[in-house]
C-alpha cells in the first residue's frame, strides 16, 4: 500500500464520534507509520457522532475521489422510538414532547412507509453540518439562534420494517437511499406520518456504494492492520 499516493480505508466508524476525529485517529498512526509529518486524507459522507458503520477515507489522489464516492447510493439500519420527539431527532438531546401512540399498529406502520420511497421532499435537521450563510446550521442552534432550512429533493430507493415493538413503541428499518438523506428527519417524518412522534434511538450506515460494514476495520483493530500492511515507501516524504 502506499498512503502518500492513495489508497482507500474503509473503517466502521464508533458510536460517540465525529467523522473528523475518527479521520484524525486514523491520520496521525498513517503518517507515523509511513514517516511523513501528515498524510493528505479525506472522508467521503459525514456521519452523525451517533451513528456507527462505514466510512470511507481516501489518502494522498485518492481524496479527488471523495465527490464521486458521495454520489453512491447508501444503507443504513435504524431504530426509532416512537411517541416522542427530541431537537436533534436523536438520543444527542433530551425527549421534548410525547404523542399518543394507542393507535399505532404495524400495519399502519408498512402503510405509512410506503409514502417514503422515491423521490421526496425532507427539511434537514436543524442540528446539522448544513451552512447557513456559511455557518454550520448545528452551531447556530447551539448559540441559541433560530435555524430554518429549506426542504430539498432526495431519493429513497427502500425502506423495509425489520422489526416493530408494540410494547415499548420502537421500531426498526432498514433505508436504502441517495446523496444528501437524513435518517434523522425521516424518523421525524414518519413520526408525523403516524400522528405522533418519532426519534432515532440507533442509526448505522452499513453501506456506501460497494463497501460494505464487514469490509471495514473496527479503530480497535487499526493499528494491529496497518501493522499488518505491505508499504510502499518509495514516495514517502522525509519526516520534518
């Protein structure tokens, strides 16, 4: 392999962490092993810090291929609780308001799931990485400043139900979709859909494009991998 030229890192990113600082960790053991002072590296599609699964990493000219990667269609994994709703459309903060739930059964669950599929219309979370006249709409909220952003047009190709609780309201999915969906404001939609109200309880991304959640490496296993490696040094720069 050689890092400086470009190779792919396909890794399952941990609950609890950004996409940047999962990046970061695998940046600093890569440069240390290659003898470089900071290897050139992007990820390609952020995910939330409380999301786990795959997340590409493209070093050296191989980051000209994150915009592509990005177009790949997707899968995730969801779990929703259902009968409430918080800010940030996930477990981040704290249960806002509840609903009634009495009504909700899994057949109307599957009916209202039907209505998601194709193109559709979703306003992204307020409490997201979308810039607002070149701020991040996340920072905003967390000043205390009101957030609108625009509904925009994304495809969803599948949703499935994989499991649904009538006892402790929750429901699990499974979303096959395009660039630019947020499973956060799906679960907020289809809390809406049911006449209640909706939150991500899980969320993990088992696929972007071919790549696959058992292609990747756990950050608890990335050293003894690299370790493990094959590297071209023949293009390393000398360590300044």
């Amino acid at each position: 392999m050689n890092f400086t030229e470009g190779e792919f890192i396909y890794i399952n990113k941990p609950y609890g962490m950004t996409s940047f600082g999962a990046l970061a960790f695998v940046r600093t053991r890569v440069s240390k092993k290659v003898g470089v002072r900071r290897v050139k590296i992007g990820h390609a599609g952020t995910l939330d810090p409380l999301a786990t699964g795959v997340l590409i990493l493209c070093t050296g000219k191989k980051t000209k291929e994150i915009e592509r990667l990005q177009l790949n269609s997707k899968e995730y994994t969801a779990t929703l609780q259902l009968g409430a709703t918080t800010p940030s459309y996930d477990m981040e903060h704290e249960v806002n308001a509840t609903y009634p739930t009495a009504h909700i059964t899994e057949a109307l669950i599957r009916s209202a799931l039907d209505d998601f599929i194709g193109d559709i219309q979703q306003v992204p979370p307020s409490y997201s990485a979308c810039k607002i006249g070149g701020d991040r709409a996340y920072k905003l909220k967390r000043k205390g400043m009101e957030v609108e952003l625009k509904p925009k047009t994304v495809h969803v190709d599948e949703i499935e139900l994989t499991h649904f609780d009538p006892e402790k309201m929750q429901m699990s999915i499974r979303v096959s979709c395009g660039k630019g969906t947020y499973i956060r404001s799906l679960a907020r939609d289809i809390g809406r859909a049911l006449n209640s109200g909706a939150y991500l309880t899980a969320l993990c991304r088992t696929r972007l494009g071919d790549v696959g959640i058992d292609d990747c490496i756990t950050l608890d296993d990335f050293s003894a991998w690299l370790d493990s490696q094959d590297i071209d040094c023949q293009t390393i720069e000398p360590s300044k």
